[in-house]
C-alpha cells in the first residue's frame, strides 16, 4: 500500500512563494520584450500620414458630447481610455475656435459642415465663444452649412450660427426653453435617519438646500428666476440675430411648439420649416450631393472632406519667436493637492503659475476658469499664487467661461482684470460649511458608539456621533468669519464698500451682463479679447502668440498609450457596472456627485469638516 504523504507546512509555503515568485519575473520580462518590440516596431514603420487637403475641401466640425476646456483626464489616460472604447465624449472649445480660424484664411478650405447629431448641449456662455468664431470665418466669404438629424435646444442654437440649417425629412427642431430642476433628499435622508448639519450664511446660498428641503426655497426660486430669465433672453436674442426672426414672432413661435406640430399633423421637421427655424428639408445622401455640388465631389465620401481632427494635425504650429501670453484653464470643483485636469487642485494649478512665472517667454497669463467652486482654503492658495505671478512683473486676466462662481469667483479677485461673457454664471459670494452625521442610521443596525474625550472638541466631528453644540458653534463660527473674509476680498479689490458687497452677495447667483453692472466683473468679451487685454497690459503691441500651458505628449507616447490600450482590451478589463441602467439611478448618482464634491473637496483630511464656497450650479445646455 502507497501511503502518500503531505510536505511539511514551511516546504509548502515556500514552494508557493517560489512559484509565484517565478510567475511575476515572467511577466516582468514578457512586459520588457512587448516595450522592445514596440520601440522597434516605431523605428521601423513610420509614422501616420498627415491628411493632404486638396482644392475645395469642405471642412467637417463634428463636435461630441460637451464643450470642455479642457479634456478630463490626462493626456496619456485619454488615448488608453480611446483604444479601450472607454473614452468620455467630449470636444475642447478650443480646437473648434482654431480650425475656424485657420480654415478662414486657408483657400483649399471653400465651406464648414457643421453636424450637430453627437452632440450634448452646448452652454451659453460658450455658444457666445463660437459666434464670435463663426463670425469671423463668414467675414471670410464663405458659407457655414449645419445638417442634423434632429435638433435640440442646445444643437439648435449651435447650428442657427451657421448660413444655412439642413434637417432630415423625419427629424425635429425642438426648442423648450430653460429650465432649473433640482433633486431635494431630505425625506429620503430622513428615512435613513441621516442627521444633516449644514452651516451657511447668505439668503440665496442654495448649494445644499436638496439634503435640508423638500422643495425650492423662496430665496433659491426669485434668484433663479433672474439669472435663468437673463440667460434665456440671451438664448432668443442669439436665434432671433442669426436666424432673421423677430424676436417677439420668436418667442410666440417657440411657446405655441405643441400646436405648431399638431397643426402639421405631428410632423416636426416641417413645421419646423414652416416656422423659418430651419431652411432646407435633406436627407444625408442628398446633402452630400448638394455639398459635392458647391464644392468637390469624391467617389469615396460624396464629397471632398476633411475633419476637424485631421486638418488641426496637418496644420503647423506657431512660430516660437513671438512673445507668449500664457493660457492657464481652472476648470472643475476646486480642491486641495494635486488633482487631474477636470478638477482644480490649489498645488497642480500653483505649480501651474509658479511654471509660467519662471518661463521667460510668457510675457502675460490668461486664467480661463470654468468652475462653481468649491474648498474655500484651496481657492485662497490659488489666489495666493496668481498674486505671486503679478508680483513677480506678469500680468493676469481672468477669463470667465461658462461658470465662475463661489470659490470660482474667489480666484478671480487678484487679476488685472476681469472678463466674462454676458450668459456666464457668476456671482455666487457665500460660503457653507456640511457634515451629515449617521449615528441614528447605525443604531437601526444595532451599531453603538461611546466613549470620552478630554477637552470638549475631543471627537466632536466623528459622523458616527451627533454633532455636539461645541462643534456647531466652531463651524458656524468659521463660516461666518470665511464669509466676511470673502466680502472684504471682493471690496477691497472691486473698489467697494463691504456693505455694498453684502448686497450682490449673500450667495446670489448672476449673469455675467448682471455681475457687470453691479460693478463685479470689468468687462465682457470672448477669450481672445482678454489675452489682448494681457497682451496690452503687458505691453506686447500686436505681435504676440498666445499658448496654452498644459502637459503635451509626443508621437511616440501617443503610440505606446494606443499600444497598451489595445493590449488591456485584449484582456477585456472593461467591465460595466450593473446598476447603471436601473431606474432611478440617475438620481442616485446626482446625490452621489454632491456629497462626494462636498466630502472631498479636502483630499489631504478625508472626512474632515470643511468649508466650501461653491454654487452646484450647472449652466442649462
């Protein structure tokens, strides 16, 4: 008889480390050859062709997704995310505004397609940014040509900046007008015995009202009711202007939408030919007949074309003998640390500043913020550091964008100057101070908490306790002292009284054309008229480029990230979470978004009580 025998225990344990030992120096060295294999392959194959853009070449804009920025994710992060399918849709404002203004001069180029159908809003502030573009290429002679499959408030205001709006016989020009709807969770934390402690000075300050309400204040309603009311005016002067409207036969037009289609029998693409929004009725096919006919047909596409990625990689860059104003972007929730682009970090955007204060090139800086905002202490570094660039002989402009209120409106208030456009959101002076607590939630599982501390703080923000007196009396405290901190930042450097400050602050929100006249903003313009402004601050003359200071990756980088995209598909990491598509979870991710916004906006004290100055405003799209 075979009696087998069990190695002992120490044997076995060393055996396993052995093996896995083994297991990870293969795939070290199997990671090393792929990255010899892929420097190899660079040198040997070459690169990819520049597009070659022949005579009546209609350039395509295409735009996907949101208007950003600023991509929200590392250069490097973005191509894996592309070779992965993963990437998030969205198309840099820039990148429009220069393939319209390169293709203005260019004469291969003869018309703009502009096709909307991929789009998901546009917001006001930045469809102010792209007429201004639009303009200046028809100033050019040539025609801008908008198709759609179907057209959306957003889209449509897009596409009416061009000569010509072409929509498809079963499609729809919609317009439904703004809108300011919010989730309010208070009954739902309630059921959770989720103990709320919010902490706030300002009559409008509304940011956290959704987790102590049921429904509007009277505050938040009469203050949205202006800016939202300013915004839409702004939404009809633009279609009114460009589409040759009356603005009053406008506005009857776009309240009598549900008659209008029930008069044409539900069909919404002609009754939106009959009302003027839209000029012609095509399909695809007979669009490209008709662009091939006023340009250059090609037996492959219909007709001859290029897109807007293509024709930005083809062009050349400016030339590097031409002093610099530097353009820094501040977009997203402003937060301690470091952070990735999409999010505003007090350390990566000061080492931002401190980068262009050492670069002898840039002469002035540009600060585009796009930010409702968020930790009041970062918001104060980032001033801080803006004011050591002007210390240091450059000058700052701040560039409004889309949103620049609360802490975005904070890091304003230490430039030269400051400029908005008229439907930018701003304003928003008012701090608050947010820490839910859950002890009531934990004793329904049978969870308690005791103990003692030593002085009367000792443990007072653990959110596994009701907040003590001591501690409401501390947060209450700062906030209110963060909030006249703010108020006199403001006067002092807008050249007001803080009474006067108290007034157009108290967490109000404005538009741009309203911050203007209450004397909070300088001036208002698109972008390129505030790095002019630098420009002429900083005493360039005419003669200047204006760059974007960021991360840029090279060729090579770009291939190997393509590379390691493709070899993580390979192994099919994408996994898609399961409760994405199940009712309601909308909503869940819209209170997920705010209390994590709120709960991390310190990333270096996690769980920590802070005070936030920050809107939760969204520009309607």
């Amino acid at each position: 008889m075979v009696h087998n025998r069990k190695s002992p225990f120490l044997v076995r344990l060393w055996l396993g480390f052995w093996r896995g030992l083994t297991a990870f120096r293969i795939a070290v060295f199997n990671l090393l050859f792929l990255l010899v294999l892929a420097l190899v392959l660079r040198a040997l194959l070459p690169g990819e062709p520049v597009a070659e853009i022949e005579p009546d070449t209609t350039l395509v804009l295409q735009p996907s997704g949101l208007i950003v920025e600023q991509y929200t994710s590392t250069p490097v992060q973005r191509l894996i995310d592309e070779a992965l399918g993963q990437a998030e849709a969205e198309t840099r404002l820039r990148d429009l505004l220069e393939a319209l203004d390169r293709a203005a001069e260019d004469e291969r180029i003869t018309q703009v397609l502009l096709t909307t159908d991929s789009l998901l809003g546009v917001s006001p502030a930045t469809l102010s940014e792209l007429a201004d573009a639009f303009e200046r290429f028809r100033a050019s002679g040539k025609p801008v040509i908008a198709w759609a499959g179907g057209l959306e408030q957003g889209s449509y205001a897009l596409a009416s900046l061009a000569d010509e709006v072409w929509l498809h016989p079963d499609g729809f020009a919609l317009i439904e007008g703004y809108a300011y709807y919010r989730n309010f969770f208070r009954e739902a934390l309630d059921k959770l015995k989720v103990d709320v402690n919010l902490f706030r000075v300002g009559q409008f300050k509304s940011a956290m009202e959704p987790f102590i309400r049921d429904s509007m204040s009277e505050a938040d309603r009469a203050a949205a009711e202006l800016f939202i009311g300013g915004l839409w005016q702004a939404y009809l002067d633009l279609v009114s202007t460009q589409r040759g409207i009356p603005l009053e036969l406008l506005g009857r037009q776009i309240e009598a939408t549900v008659a209008r289609i029930e008069a044409s029998d539900g069909d919404t693409a002609l009754a939106a030919l009959e009302a003027g929004l839209i000029d012609r009725l095509m399909t695809r096919p007979e669009a490209r007949a008709e662009l091939a006919r006023r340009g250059a047909a090609d037996a492959k596409t219909g007709f001859r074309r290029v897109s807007m990625e293509k024709y930005l990689e083809g062009q050349p860059g400016q030339p590097s003998s031409k002093p610099r104003v530097g353009i820094l972007v501040a977009e997203g929730a402003i937060t301690e640390g470091d952070q990735p682009p999409g999010t505003i970090g007090s350390d990566s955007l000061g080492r931002q500043f401190r980068e262009a204060a050492r670069d002898d090139e840039i002469k002035a800086v540009v600060l585009r913020i796009d930010s409702g905002g968020g930790s009041a202490f970062a918001s104060e570094e980032i001033r801080a550091e803006m004011m050591a660039l002007r210390e240091a002989g450059k000058p700052v402009v701040v560039s409004m964008g889309d949103v620049a209120a609360s802490g975005g409106y904070w890091i304003a208030m230490g430039a030269d100057e400051v400029w908005a456009y008229p439907t930018t959101i701003t304003g928003s002076i008012g701090v608050f101070g947010f820490l839910p607590t859950f002890q009531d939630s934990l004793a329904e599982l049978g969870v308690r908490t005791d103990g003692f501390g030593v002085t009367p703080l000792a443990g007072a923000f653990r959110i596994d306790r009701a907040l003590p007196e001591s501690a409401r009396r501390v947060l209450q405290a700062s906030v209110e002292h963060t909030y006249r901190e703010f108020l006199e930042l403001v006067g002092g450097y807008r050249g007001m009284a803080t009474a006067a400050v108290d007034e157009v602050a108290q967490g109000r929100v404005w538009t741009g054309a309203q911050a203007f006249e209450r004397g909070l903003i300088d001036q208002l313009g698109t972008l390129d008229e505030a790095v002019a402004a630098a420009a002429r601050i900083a005493g360039l003359g005419e003669d200047y480029q204006h760059v974007y200071i960021e991360p840029r990756v090279g060729a090579f980088e770009r291939w190997v990230a393509r590379l390691a995209g493709n070899a993580l598909a390979l192994v099919d990491l994408q996994l898609r979470p399961w409760w994405r598509d199940l009712p309601g979870a909308e909503v869940l991710r819209s209170l997920r978004t705010q209390l994590a916004l709120v709960l991390d906006a310190d990333s270096s004290r996690p769980g920590r009580p802070v005070l936030l100055s920050h809107c939760l405003c969204e520009p309607p799209r």
